[in-house]
C-alpha cells in the first residue's frame, strides 16, 4: 500500500491495527480492512478567467463496498493528496459502520486553494472534476457530500454535471446539497449540532453543569461555527475561536452573532473587535470545559497533548489527535474524549437521511431530521461508553472496534468479492 504513503494515512493504519489487535484479526483479514477498494486519480484542466490553463489534482478514494455505496465528503484544499484522502475513507467506513449506515468509506477532493479561486473558476474546476468522476460516482455507486473547503453551491454544481450526463435529475447522486434542489433541512447544521449534543451529553455524564462552563473552537468553519452556537445555546460560554489565519479570545465570551457579521465581512475571525488576538498553538491551550478541534488532522500531537487544559475533547475534525497523543490522553483521566467517528458522525447521518429523502422524492420537517439525528448519536454514544468502560478501553478504541468489526463481520459473512 506504498501509493497511500502519508502521515495521515499512518496514522489510520495505527489506529486500525490496535483495533485489529483487540479483535485478532488474521493478517489477510487486516489487509482485507485496510487496503481501500478503488482509487481515482485525475488530472482536472481548468480554464482560468486570465485564459490561462492550469491542470489540478483531483483523488476519490472508496474504502470498502461491502455494505451498499460508499459515502463520503469532497475537501478543496492546497495539501489534499492520495494518502489523506484515502485516510479519511478509512475513517468514513468506521463512521458509517459505528452509526448503522448501509454505506462504506468514501473521500474526495482537489489540491487546490479555494479562496484563491474566483467563482467562475471554482464552477469550472467542480463541474471538470465531477466529469472526471463520471462512471465511478452515483447515487447507488457512491455518494460525496461537502467537507473542508466545500459547500451547498459546489455539491449543487456536481449535482448539476452528473445529472446533465443522465439526462435527467439525479439529486441522490451527492448530498450537502441546497434544500431547493433536493438537500435536507438541517443538513447544513448537523455535524456541529451533533458535535455539541455530545458535549453536552458528556456534561451530564460526567455532572459539569453548564452554568460557568466555557468552550474553545479551534477552526470557525460550518462545524466549528455550528458547534460553537449550539454549546452557546445550551449556556456555555465561547472564550475562544479561530480559523487558518488566526484566533481571538475573550475570558468573558464571545459574542458569536457579532462575530458571525464579522466574518461575512472580513471573511475570518482575526481583529474582531472586544478580542484579544491569540496564537493557534496558544488557542488549543486555554483553559476550557469543552475543546473542539473544528479544522484539519493531526492538530493534538505529542507536543501539546499534555498540556491541554480542557475537561472534554470533542473531535469536530476527523483525525485531529495523533496516536503518540492518544498515548499521553490515555493516562490522562482528567480529559474525557469523545472522538472524531463518533463525535462528528452527525453530518453523515443527516447526508443518510437526505439521500433516503431523494430516493424517495418525500421530505420531512427539520424537527424529525434532529429527532433521528439526536436518536441515532445517542445510540452509538452509550454503545460506545458501554464497551469503553466495560473493557477499561478508551473511546476511540471502544468507537473504532465497533465499527471495525461490524465491517469484519460482513466481510466473513459475504465473502470475498466486496
Ligand atoms: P470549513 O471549510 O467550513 O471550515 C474549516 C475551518 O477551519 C475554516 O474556518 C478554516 O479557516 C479553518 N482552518 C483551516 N486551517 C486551520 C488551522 N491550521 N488552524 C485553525 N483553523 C483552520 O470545513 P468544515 O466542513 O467545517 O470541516 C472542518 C472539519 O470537520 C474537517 O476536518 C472535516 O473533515 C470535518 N468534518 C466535516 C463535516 C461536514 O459536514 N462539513 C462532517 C464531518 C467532519
């Protein structure tokens, strides 16, 4: 599996084979698990708006096809290569595994700056790579749906070129899409919403009331702004958030509407005003009932895991703690963490709820989509808290078995062919 050689893709592959160890998986069924199914690599040309071309990378990358399509977000950012992608397969197929979707792992995306992009060129750059995907995407094939760098407008673009090829509408094919054009209320909110369902139900678990509890976001994106306005809502206070160019804090809270307007404005949270500026590093140190890693992997690492302040670690992003940290976090009882499959599970539950929507051309009110959500992440929480303490194990192993072995077990039972 040289082709996937990457620190993220290291990083699952660890992951993994402590969970394969814990279950005594066989090396052929370790690799079985491991090694993803297919993987696309294509050159996307893109005519710039000065006329110029310029040729992007563009990966999708499907983990398994064992329990139905796979499924799985599209990321636009400058260091997306074929082993992060196939990583966070890898941790899709868990996710959906852990939650009790009929999906594997999928992941997407292009190495590309988005922001550095006009929007005519990011319409081109979409629709070109999602002409690429043509033929090995599709809504009983596999699924993308927004992640990093991505939002309704460009899955409304995929939509768009797939459909177009088919010659008829064909919303089921992504998800993350805008309402109007077959996406789910709520969708947009659910990884966020999700995300703070769990600390809050941490909280009660652990008795912290929320009355003097305080949040850090670190990356104030979909998930991260979401989270933060969900935690604010269930009364704790947001001291802290930050995005690629920096951070701000405020001991007394900050307040998320005005800093919402800034943001639309300045297009990031640095200089809002009533805030002291602060360091990325320094942002993941304060002192704070629940952080939440909201931005890209490898953010906890064993540099600073033994200095976080938080009570809680609620994993907005997917991979944000090393395992070298996981070891420190794991003499560490004073932090309780909920990790990123589970933690983070409600976008994909809610893109599972939008493609049964669109499969069957019948919609239903936000109310029933966060009642499902809730339902569904609080199943695979006590699940989760049960094995982890029934087995001195920590969450993530205790998430990642479940979903491990739910795959494992469908692998035995199928066979060989998926
Ligand atoms: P987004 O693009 O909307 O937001 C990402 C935010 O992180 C931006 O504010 C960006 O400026 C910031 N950021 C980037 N680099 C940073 C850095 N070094 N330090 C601090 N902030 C930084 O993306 P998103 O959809 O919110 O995704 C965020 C994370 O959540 C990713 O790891 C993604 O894989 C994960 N995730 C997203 C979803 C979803 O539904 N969107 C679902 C599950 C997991």
């Amino acid at each position: 599996m040289n082709i996937y050689q990457h620190p993220t893709f290291e990083m699952a592959c660890q992951q993994f084979d402590l969970v394969a160890n814990r279950l005594g998986l066989s090396d052929a069924d370790r690799l079985r698990l491991k090694a993803p199914k297919r993987s696309l690599i294509a050159a996307v040309p893109v005519r710039m708006d000065d006329g110029s071309t310029h040729v992007f990378t563009g990966f999708r990358v499907q983990h398994h096809l064992t329990l139905g399509p796979t499924k799985g977000g599209i990321r636009y950012h400058p260091e997306v290569a074929l082993g992060e992608v196939a990583a966070l397969a890898m941790w899709m197929s868990w996710k959906c595994a852990l939650m009790g979707l009929p999906y594997g792992g999928a992941k997407g995306g292009v190495a590309v700056d988005p922001r550095k992009l006009s929007h005519a060129e990011l319409e081109r750059l979409t629709r070109r790579y999602t002409q690429e995907l043509i033929g090995f995407i599709g809504p009983h094939l596999d699924i993308p749906a927004p992640d990093l760098g991505t939002n309704e407008q460009i899955m409304a673009w995929m939509m768009d070129t797939f459909s177009v090829h088919a010659g008829h509408s064909v919303p089921g094919v992504v998800t993350g899409k805008p309402v109007g054009l077959g996406g789910s209320l709520g969708r947009r909110e659910a990884t966020g919403r999700g995300v703070a369902y769990l600390a809050g139900r941490t909280m009660d678990t652990l008795n912290l009331p929320a009355n003097g509890a305080t949040a850090v976001v670190q990356g104030y994106g979909n998930v991260g702004s979401v989270a933060a306005h969900s935690l604010a809502r269930q009364g704790l206070k947001v001291t802290g958030v930050s995005d690629a160019l920096g951070g701000v804090f405020n001991s007394r809270g900050l307040d998320l509407r005005q800093l919402d307007e800034w943001v639309a404005e300045h297009k990031t949270v640095v200089g809002f005003p009533e805030s002291e500026p602060i360091g990325g590093d320094a942002l993941l140190l304060l002192p704070c009932t629940v952080l939440v890693p909201a931005a890209l992997e490898r953010q906890i690492t064993a540099a600073n895991a033994g200095q976080l302040r938080c009570r809680i670690l609620a994993e907005g992003a997917n991979g944000p703690t090393t395992p070298e940290a996981d070891a420190i976090l794991s003499a560490r009882p004073d932090i309780f963490v909920i990790p990123d499959i589970l933690c983070n599970a409600g976008g994909v539950v809610v893109s599972y709820f939008e493609w049964v929507q669109d499969l069957q051309s019948f919609f239903w009110g936000e109310g029933e989509v966060m009642d499902r959500l809730f339902r569904l992440l609080e199943g695979a929480f006590v699940q989760t808290l049960n094995l982890s303490r029934h087995e001195q194990i920590s969450m993530r192993l205790a998430a990642l078995s479940l979903g491990v072995k739910r795959v494992w077990e469908a692998k035995v039972t199928r066979g060989l062919f998926p």
